[in-house]
C-alpha cells in the first residue's frame, strides 16, 4: 500500500460521546488546504439518458479535510458524489462528461479501471449494507478479499481487521463476536461497520452519501463524530439534506442548485457570510 | 357459498391423501431390503427389485441436474442483470413457452437429435432432455430469487472495487443462494418423476447399467411398465417402486420448502 | 502529512492490464449471455427439429392428419382427428372438475381461511403438483377406474338417469375419457388454485374496503370487488391448468384405453395425441408411421404454446395493472 503506515498504526482512544452536539467551528488550516486539492473536477457534467443530473461542475476538494455537498432533493448532489469513484456509470444508460483528477490522475483517463478507482475511494451509503452472507470480519476484509495481491496472509489480514474497526470506532463493540453474522448488528452499528469495511481498503477519499438519514439520532451523532475524527487520516467528501450536519463536521461546503455548483467556500463563511443570494435563500430555510 | 369453499378445500387435498394412504398401504407391504438391493426377477418369479431402476434414476438426475443448473443459473443472472432489455423479455417468455412445453415433446426431440443420429438409446439422451426441462424451472426461480436482493448490496460490492462478476457471485449470488437452492429443489424434485421423456431415450433396461451411453433403467419407468403388465407380483412391484418414487420426491420437495439459510460466512482468506 | 506519489493510479494501471478481473466481467457477461441464450436455442431447435421430422408427413398426407380419424398403421391410414378429439375432451373434463375445486380452494386460502391453516393446506394443494404423472396412473389403473367402474359410472347412467344423454350412455368400460379426465383435473387442480390465490391475494386492500364500506357482506365483496379485479388472472390460472392438462402422457395413457375412435360417451375409451405418441412412436415400423407421430407431437405442441402464451399473457397483464 503506498500509504504511510504510522498514519494509520496510530491508535486513537474512542471517542467520549457527549449527550449535545457541539457545533465545532471548524479550524481547518486554510492555506493548506487552497494548496493542496485531493479532487480536482472540472466540466463535470452526468447524465441520465438525456437529462443531465449535473452540469458544468468545477471544483477543488481540500486533502484531509470534510468536505459536505448540501442542496434541496434533487440538486445532483448523489450524483456528484457518485462521479467521484465512477458509480455513476453502473446504472444503464448514463454517462459522464468532463474530468475529475484526483491527486493529480485523471480517474476518467484513458485505460482507467473503474475498479482501480474504487479501491482508493471508499464510499457508504444511505442505508447500512452489510453483506448478509459474511460475518463482521468477512464484511470488514471483504475489499481486500477481491484484491488478492494486496495482502500477504492471514495475519496481516486479522491486523487490518483490527485496524478498521478501531478507526470506525467499532472495536470495543464487537471485538468478541467478530465471526457472528453482521445481521446481529444495530443499524448504527452496521453503519459503523460499512465504515471499517471502506477504511479496511486504506483509501484515501471516504465518500459519504447521507450516512446518518436512516439512523436514530444517537447513532446518527456517533457516525458523526466518527467523520470528524476522519479528517486526520482520509479526505473526506459527505452529502447530507441535513444543514446543522454540514455545519457541524465540514470544513468546507458545497451548495448545489438544480445541478448547478452555487456556491463552494469555507463552512464558516458559506453559513455566516453566503455570497449568493440562493444559497442565502436555502441556508435560511426559504425553500427546500 | 363460504360453505362450498371449505368443502372445495376438503375435496381438494382429498386425493392426495386418498393416493399418498394408498400408496402406503399396498408400497409397504411389498416393500423389503431386497426391493433396493436385487435385480428385477423374471416374469413369474416372485422376489426381486429394483436396485438397477434406484441407481438409474439417481445418474438421470445427476446428469439432468449438471446440465439443467448451470444453465439456468446463468441464465437467470443473465435475466435479473439485463432485465428490461429486449432479449431479457423474449428469453423470460421463452423459458415460459419451454415450462409449458408437454413433457412427451421434450421425449421426441431428445430422441429426433440424440437418439436417432446414433442409432442408440442412451442414459446420456434421456438425462440431456431431462435437464433440457429443468432449464425454464431453475432460471425464472433464479431471476425471481435474485431480484429480491436489494440494488444497495450490489452498489456496496461494487463501491468496494468487486468487479461486476465477483459483486454478481459472492454477493447477490451468495445472498440469493438460499432461494435457488430450494429453486433447484423443486426443479429436481419435478424431473425425478417424469416418464414420458425418458420413453425414448433411456428406454429402460432389465439388467445393471450405469453406463452413460447404454440404455438406462429408471424407477418411473419401470412403474409403468410393471403397471400395465398383467402380472400380480408386478403389480406390487409397482406399487413398491412408487412407493419408493414418491418418498424420493416428497424429501426433495420437503427439503426444498425447509432449505434455510446455510451458515452464513466463508472464511477470511 | 505523507507525501503521495503523483502517479498513485499508474500502479493500479499496469496492474490491471495483467489482471483477470479486467476480462473476468467480459467473461462473465459472454457466459451469462450464452447460457440466456441457450433458453431461445433450445425453442427454436425443438421447432425446428420437430417440424423438419413432421414434414414427410404432411407432406404426404396434408391435412387429412388432423381430418381424418383412420388410424391404420399396415394400411398407412394416419388420421389423428381420434387423438385431438380425445386430448380437448380430456381437458375439458378436467377443467370442468377443477375449475371450481380450484377457485374454491383459492378463495377459501385467500379469504376465510384461518390463518394457521393457510400454509398447510396451500402446501398440500401444491403437493399434488409433485406427484409424478406415472404414480397418478398407477393409482388410476388400481383404485379409481374400479372405483368409476363399480360406482360412480352406474350412478351417473342409471340413478340419475344421464344414460339418456349421449354423454353417458352405453357399457361402463373402466378406462375410459372420464377416467382421464378426472385424472387430469387432480392435475391441473394445483396449477389453477396457485395461480389463482396469486391473483386473489394481489387484490389491493382498497378495492376490498370499498366494497366493505358500502356494506356488502363479505361474500357480497368477493363476489363483486375481488373476482372481477382478479377475473383475467384466474383465467390465466385456468389456461396455464389447460396447458398441463393438453401435454400430460403417462397418468392418462393408463387410464384412457388407447382406444383410436371418437365417442361420444364418456364412458367409452379414447386416446390422446400424447398417449399415441408414448405407445406407438417405440414400435413405428415405417418412416411415414414415425413422421406421421412426429406431426401429431407437431401440432401437440402448436396447441399448448397458443394456451401457455394466453395463460401467461393474462397472469402478465393482472401484474401489471397492480403496478399501475
């Protein structure tokens, strides 16, 4: 793996869940991140059959940072995200139209494999999708399974595993019964496991379409935390309908408009200070 | 009229019991270790069996079910992925049109491109027009059992970089598995009794054959030929052989209706 | 911050192009593929295969196969009109018995039954598919033709007096059309209810509100709201019941008694297409005896594929006015 091992060995203590949610502002290292883009899209347009999902999107997503894509239903903003690890074109009779470079290879290139791609970008769902079939260690090593040459044994799998699961915070919960059905899981905790399952691949963009929508709100904040925590070691991009959310994990964020990028700035200043008049609109709850 | 539809269900489950009693009463009492381990006798000779028509029918099956699932697995991940296009609906009402097809059709043509070019009856011919049969069965199971399985579980395999025939196999297959199982089954379970396509094909043998290109004996066709002979001593061999049919039947239908979840997991390796 | 090599994909790349799994999917979808159209292959081959054999028949004999009803191998008489009459009026027969077994048996599984006794008796009903064709006729020799013979054909002529209608007069030979027939409607029994419950369940709760609402019984309701929105459904069922019943072989060659002649008692014998083909087609002596089977299998199977396309034509069309 080309990752830098020490990132990922670092053990961190769980988190401690507080009963409220701290609105964090949030204290990116600003220039850096204007320096150094891990997405780059430009001319970003995806259909379906003739109708275009998105149009013309051209936007610089920060390395190791949260990045939220927000927007009334409908705004693309799934779309968007599905474009970035090329799920878009798994759905018959779409397609997608410009470039989107990511850490300077183009991920639409000639000779790419949408595969390649998906193995460096992890990505999770609105509903937790455990598979059924596989234990919580058969779910969480399930993208290394279908890459043989990327593990060694056994061991260094076992240790992945482990890896995984303490960065989604999942290990102290199931560490016991990690060879009983992933089924046995509460939703948050399947969720959770979804999580471990697209970190086992070490990727380096999580991508994140509403992880929370379908969890209870407990859940939903410990998922959140998680993606906080995420930062540190994985770019992170996440759509969510839900503002307060965008407000609370992101660094910067995206608004989109009928598949239109409206405004793309920093968290703070796309809440506080919105150049726009639409996302003003949005922001402020006049429509959506 | 609430009345008529009880006495509808009364009347309707009547007959099996009538013929599953029956069966019982006349198979049992015909019925012996000798039954599953002798050759059929003579005409006349008391004893015997129909150790050769048991191991007759289990290579028919064999040979009907290597060719039978495969295909209409494949074809019913071909079904449930394409489904929509132009070919997915003429295949999917083909197979119908080939489910509906009379069994003793099947039997001429197996016998028309099998039998005929070589001149020879064949357990070969009569296990190919069997399987032939279970094709339509094992893929609308298939492609039903598989639409079940949610589209999310397959985005998931594939946002994972499973390629589409690894995401297609070792999770929506795997998933589904229980269901085709049962599917499989209850396809199995239907061949294992048919007569008539193995009428010309198989064409049934007095002696021990387990070869694939000798004629083959077979325990629906020895029912019927010892059913409609005039010979008592026949006759309850028929009814043993029935007997044992059904048993055979009922176990698969039986074991297609509790066939639950297997264990779920392989091992991480 | 870990420094990330600009060409992160380049590995990727060049080991993909080594990798199975680049072709894995174009081998995956050409083996799908093939085994989906291993489904038309075989229609067609049987078509083909069937209607090439039948064609010195026709050939020879033109329609008189299906016209005449001479069926004499040594004098090279091959009129099957004997047969076709036998397979339609068998099926009838059966369908006129299980038609309203089976829609009884739906409704009751459907609507009144008790819940704890809808899986079993919905999963004995669906037994009687199992039962092989050749253990049906081996009851059907031993157990109900006596029972027609001593029985029921003697109440049907004398007691109630149906002797004096052509369809129940003359000697009560035990194999007979009626033995195939209700043979075949224990056949066919399963096919209909199925299908049958299918649609009646597929009913939607509104329709059967609406009617509740105006305050018709719960019978009144059935009558008037589920079974005209299930109607074509259940004629499906019937259809697909019929299919069975026209192609089914060994249960009713042993019961009918093979005998080649139109009759129109129900309790003489008669002969089916299926049945003279299972008994003769062994023993054909010359090349036109063969063809001439070949083309009764040839218009065996026209007949059923009409009824089957109908049958699944209408169950389709009830599914889709559900999703509507």
């Amino acid at each position: 793996m080309l990752q830098s091992t020490e990132v990922l060995r670092e053990k961190r203590p769980m988190r401690i869940i507080t009963p409220t949610v701290q609105v964090r502002s949030p204290e990116p290292t600003t220039s850096q991140v204007e320096t150094r883009p891990c997405i780059v899209t430009s001319k970003l347009s995806a259909y379906f059959g003739e109708t275009a999902a998105i149009r013309d999107i051209s936007m610089s997503v920060p390395q190791q940072a949260v990045t939220a894509i927000i927007g009334p239903s409908g705004c693309g903003k799934s779309t968007l995200l599905r474009c970035l690890n090329r799920m878009h074109e798994t759905v018959p009779r779409t397609r997608v139209e410009g470039s989107v470079q990511i850490l300077g290879s183009e991920i639409y290139g000639e000779g790419t494999s949408p595969i390649a791609i998906r193995r460096h970008v992890g990505m999770v769902f609105q509903r937790p999708t455990p598979f059924p079939t596989m234990s919580i260690r058969a779910n969480v090593a399930a993208g290394l399974r279908v890459d043989s040459k990327s593990h060694a044994d056994r061991g260094a799998t076992s240790e992945i595993v482990e890896e995984a699961l303490q960065r989604a915070g999942l290990w102290a919960e199931v560490k016991d019964q990690l060879d009983e059905s992933a089924m046995a899981l509460s939703g948050g905790q399947q969720q959770r496991l979804c999580i471990a399952r697209a970190l086992a691949t070490r990727p380096r963009v999580i991508l994140l379409d509403e992880p929370t929508a379908s969890l209870d709100p407990l859940n939903a904040q410990k998922v959140e935390e998680l993606v906080y925590d995420l930062r540190k070691t994985v770019t992170v991009v996440i759509v969510t309908h839900n503002m307060q959310q965008a407000a609370r994990v992101s660094d910067r964020t995206a608004f989109l408009l009928m598949g239109e990028l409206v405004e793309f700035a920093s968290t703070r200043e796309l809440f506080t200070a919105p150049k726009d008049p639409r996302t003003e609109s949005y922001i402020t709850g006049r429509f959506g | 009229m609430i009345g008529f539809t009880y006495l509808a269900a009364i009347l309707a489950t009547l007959p099996l019991v009538l013929i599953l009693a029956h069966l019982v009463r006349k198979g049992a009492s015909s019925l012996s270790l000798a039954f599953f381990t002798h050759m059929p006798g003579s005409v006349g000779e008391p004893g015997g069996g129909m150790a050769n028509a048991i191991v007759g029918t289990l290579m028919l099956i064999g040979i009907a079910s290597i060719i039978g699932l495969p295909i209409g697995i494949g074809a019913g991940l071909y079904l449930a992925e394409k489904k929509g296009t132009p070919l997915a609906s003429t295949v999917r009402f083909l197979s119908d049109v080939l489910n509906g097809l009379p069994s003793i059709v099947m039997g001429i043509f197996a016998w028309e491109v099998l039998v005929r070019p070589v001149r020879h009856f064949s357990a070969l011919a009569g296990g190919v027009a069997l399987g032939a049969m279970m094709i339509p069965l094992v893929t609308r199971t298939t492609e039903e059992m598989l639409l079940v399985v949610p589209t999310s579980l397959r985005e998931a395999a594939l946002a994972l970089g499973y390629p589409k025939w690894r995401t297609s196999i070792s999770v929506v297959l795997r998933t589904a598995l229980a269901g085709i199982v049962t599917g499989a089954l209850v396809a199995v379970a239907r061949i294992a009794g048919e007569t008539a396509p193995l009428l010309f094909t198989a064409l049934g043998n007095q002696f021990w054959s387990t070869s694939v290109r000798e004629p083959i004996a077979a325990l629906p066709l020895q029912i019927f030929t010892y059913a409609i002979n005039a010979y008592d001593e026949w006759h309850r061999q028929a009814w043993a052989g029935a007997l044992v049919l059904i048993t055979i039947v009922l176990i698969i239908s039986l074991a297609a209706r509790f066939a639950t979840r297997s264990r779920f997991g392989a091992p991480v390796d | 911050m870990t420094s990330l090599p600009v060409d992160w994909l380049e590995n990727d790349r060049r080991k993909l192009r080594v990798d199975a799994s680049a072709y894995g999917d174009k081998i995956y979808e050409a083996l799908t593929a093939a085994c989906a159209l291993a489904i038309p292959a075989l229609v067609i081959a049987i078509a083909v295969a069937i209607f090439a054999a039948a064609w010195p028949a026709f050939a020879k004999l033109g329609f008189s196969i299906v016209t005449t009803s001479d069926w004499d191998v040594r004098a090279g008489h091959f009129g099957a009109a004997p047969a076709i009459f036998g397979t339609l009026v068998s099926s009838t027969v059966a369908l006129i018995i299980a038609t309203p077994l089976a829609i009884g048996v739906a409704i009751f599984l459907s609507e009144f039954a008790p819940l704890w006794l809808r899986q079993p008796i919905g999963f004995l009903v669906d037994l009687l598919a199992a039962i092989p064709s050749v253990v049906y006729g081996l009851w059907g020799i031993f157990v109900l033709i006596p029972l027609l013979r001593e029985h029921v054909m003697p109440f049907l002529r004398d007691t109630l007096h149906l002797g004096a209608t052509p369809f129940f007069s003359g000697p009560a030979y035990g194999p007979s059309m009626l033995a195939a027939g209700v043979i075949l409607a224990i056949m066919a029994l399963p096919y209909i209810s199925s299908v049958s419950r299918e649609v009646l369940m597929a009913v939607p709760r509104s329709q059967r509100e609406a009617a509740l609402a105006l305050g018709a019984t719960r019978w009144e309701m059935i009558r008037d709201a589920v079974i005209p929105y299930a109607r074509s459904g259940i004629i499906g069922g019937i259809m697909l019941g019929l299919g069975r019943a026209l192609g089914e072989t060994m249960a009713v060659t042993m019961v009918i008694g093979n005998r080649p002649e139109i009759s129109a008692s129900l309790l003489a014998p008669g002969y089916t297409m299926a049945s003279l083909i299972a008994n003769e087609f062994s023993e054909a002596t010359s090349d036109l005896h063969l063809s001439a089977l070949m083309a009764v299998g040839a218009v065996l199977f026209i007949i059923t594929l009409i009824v089957n396309a109908v049958a699944r034509w209408l169950v389709w069309s009830v599914g889709r006015r559900r999703t509507q």
